[in-house]
C-alpha cells in the first residue's frame, strides 16, 4: 500500500524464537520478579549492539530500563513501552491448558503459553525491530526510546508509577509513545474511566410493629437504586466506548430482623465515557438526591467517592501525530487499514505517559479479548512478525521527521 511509508523488513525465525524463549521464564506477578527475563532482554540487546541502558530498580526483582538508540540530534523521539510481567497461572487453571503454560509451544502457526498475548510476545516484536534496524543498517537522526518496566500486571507502582514519581517519565522528553498491549497491531487511543461510589443513608430505628414512627433507610436507599439509572447521567453513547454505565455492587442495613433499619450503607461503580469526570458524575448524582429529597423530606443521604477508585477517561483525539503516524505505519506493513478498537479495560501505565506528557495509544501484537490473562494465551506468529516491522518503520519514519 502506497502512502509514503516503506516497510523495514525484519527476521522473522528471531520474532518467533525470541517469543517462545521469553515465555520460557516465567514472570508471574505476582510476586512479580522480573530478574531472569530482564537479564535475558539486556544479553539480547547488547548483542544487538544496544548498549545505551539505564536500570531504575525501586524493588528488589522489579527492575525498570530505559533503552536508547538513535543519534538524539533532529529527527523525532518515539518511545516504545512494555511490561515484562505477566498475570501469573492460577493453580485452578493449569487443567484448562492444553499445553504447559511455560512451553512456549508453536502449534501450527500460533504461539502458546502465559504472556504470549500479554505481552512476551511484544516484547519479541520490540526485539525484533530493533534487530531490524541493525540489519538494514537504518541509523536514526533522532532517538528511539524502549521503557522496559516491572509491575505492570499489578498496578505499575514498582514501575511506570515509580518512574513517574521520580520525573524520570517527564525527562524522557518523548514526542509520543507505543505501549505494546495486545491490540492485534491496531489502536486503541480512548479508555473508560471509573469511578467508585459509596452512598449512606440515615433513619430512625424503631420497633417494627410502629414504623410509622421511625424513618427507614432501606425503604430510602430503595428509592435512590431507583433512581440511580446510568440512562440519567446525561452522556450520549460514544462511538468506540459505548454507554456510561452504573451498577450497584454491595449495600448493607439494618440491626435485627424486628427492628427497622436506621442505617443503609451501599456502593456502586460508574464506568466513564468521554464528555464524563468523576465530578461531574458526583454533581449529576447529587441533583438526582436533591430531587428525592424534595419529594421526601425525610431523606437524608451523603454520596461520596471512595478514595483511589476515581480514574478518569483516557483519551488521545484522532488527529495526534501518534495516531496519524501509526494509521500509516500499519497499511504500509499488513496492507489493510486500522481498525480502533475500545478500551474497556484499564489504560493502565499509558496513563502515566499521557500525564507525563508524552501522548500515546496501546498498539501491540496479540489480541487482548480472547487471548490475554487466559488459560491457553497463544498469538499467531504473523500478528507477531507483523508488529515487529511495524515497530521497526514507525521509529525510521518518526525518528528521522518524516512522521512529524
Ligand atoms: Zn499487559
């Protein structure tokens, strides 16, 4: 496909072999001991001739790298970001593997094993290209960027986070970055936020033969599940993330069986859409209350948000230069166009980039809703091989200012 991009060809056997031997060492988070992995990365790049390598380690085992390649005069600044954990293999679920989570087999043309999908074999795609930039002898004018972290199955906080906390992340001085979760070699540029709620109403207990003289708050709380419809926070659907949701998840009340109850406690969640904040979702729930309270002025209630459960919508517009690089970076390589895909999940240490300014999307190998965090993980080689050579043109097409 003609659009100013030539693709960089890349070894396919090193993609593939790479892949399995990654998966061979097992990086479960947690406990999240990334050291054997790491090791074997660091001797692979060296012998690639990378040698410009920064180790941040904040967590004995949870080692982070900051690799670099590229003259660092004009020319862009792509940053590449990966985990090298993975979910670990829950006991209950090595009987629904049909080959060892840690075999790293090839079955026809697909890879097997933890961390195939998410995200050893990005990994190997990552090593690819920088192996292919070798073999052509592409020398960048600007600089090339792998953030090759630990903990990014368990929250990042011994990772990107801890990056982030030091201001290692807004030094980085990235014009964009890659972060190589499975996407099938697609974008995902806009995630769901959340927020978690807790809700407290307060009665009067009485005995339950004269309720009429008490105030109860189960029967209020009842009257605000009701009211508490995701249809009334006021979004139209998006066209990738879908509708705003909001559920209810736990709620308690009540002392005894013949006492009514004075207290009614409950939770929910609300899953964000762009045009949504945590506040403003709170304001919105608020104006619902003030409307029951003014049909019952015996309502009293108190919504507030839990602490560390807000996380706010992610979202890159379709014109950053990340996305308009990689939506010709893509065909050029497979010869078929981006698709955007939702982020349901979390963006996870993407987040911390984007806060760090350096814009990015989730673009990787692998596909995260049927392959990722399941017993029989696996990714076809092609999506694999794929990914590498567009790794590999997106940093000769960025790094040299064409892709500006
Ligand atoms: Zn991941």
């Amino acid at each position: 496909m003609s659009n100013g991009i030539e693709p960089v060809g890349v070894d396919a056997d090193y993609v593939v072999r790479m892949a399995q031997e990654l998966i061979r060492i097992p990086a479960e988070n947690p406990p999240g001991n990334c050291m054997d992995v790491a090791d074997r990365m660091l001797t692979e790049l060296k012998s690639l001739g990378v040698d410009r390598i920064e180790t941040h380690e904040f967590e004995p085992g949870m080692p982070n790298y900051i690799i670099q390649t590229g003259d660092g005069g004009d020319g862009g600044h792509l940053v590449i970001g990966g985990h090298m954990d993975t979910v670990p293999v829950h006991p209950d679920e090595v009987e629904a593997w049909q080959v060892g989570p840690f075999s790293g087999e090839l079955r026809g043309d697909e890879i097997w094993g933890r961390g195939a999908a998410d995200m050893k074999g990005a990994l190997a795609s990552t090593l690819g290209a920088f192996k292919a930039l070798r073999d052509n002898q592409i020398s960048l004018p600007g600089t090339l960027t792998w953030v090759l972290l630990s903990d990014g199955e368990h929250g990042d906080q011994h990772g990107a986070q801890a990056l982030a906390d030091r201001g290692i992340l807004k030094n980085l001085g990235g014009d964009m970055v890659l972060y190589t979760e499975s996407t099938s070699n697609n974008i995902i540029r806009s995630f769901k936020g959340r927020v978690f709620f807790e809700i407290k109403v307060r009665g009067r207990s009485v005995h339950v033969s004269v309720p009429e003289k008490g105030i109860n708050a189960i029967e209020k709380m009842a009257k605000i599940i009701g009211a508490f419809r995701a249809e009334r926070l006021g979004v139209e659907p998006d066209p990738f993330l879908g509708r705003s949701t909001l559920a209810f998840s736990t709620i308690k009340g009540g002392s005894a069986v013949n006492v009514v109850g004075g207290r009614c406690s409950a939770t929910f969640d609300v899953r964000m859409i762009p045009g949504q904040t945590s506040t403003g979702v709170m304001a919105t729930l608020n104006g619902i209350i003030d409307e029951l309270k003014q049909d019952d002025p015996e309502m009293d209630a108190e919504l507030g948000i839990i602490p560390s459960g807000a996380r706010e919508v992610t979202e890159i517009a379709e014109n950053e230069p990340v996305v308009r690089l990689m939506e010709r970076v893509i065909p050029s390589v497979r010869g078929t166009p981006n698709t955007f895909l939702p982020g349901i999940e979390s963006p996870g240490a993407l987040r911390l980039f984007i806060q760090n300014g350096i814009p990015g999307v989730f673009f990787g190998p692998g596909e995260f809703i049927s392959e990722a965090h399941l017993p029989n993980e696996r990714v076809p080689t092609k999506n694999l091989i794929e990914g590498a050579a567009m790794l590999a043109t997106a940093a000769r097409a960025h790094c040299s200012g064409v892709g500006h």
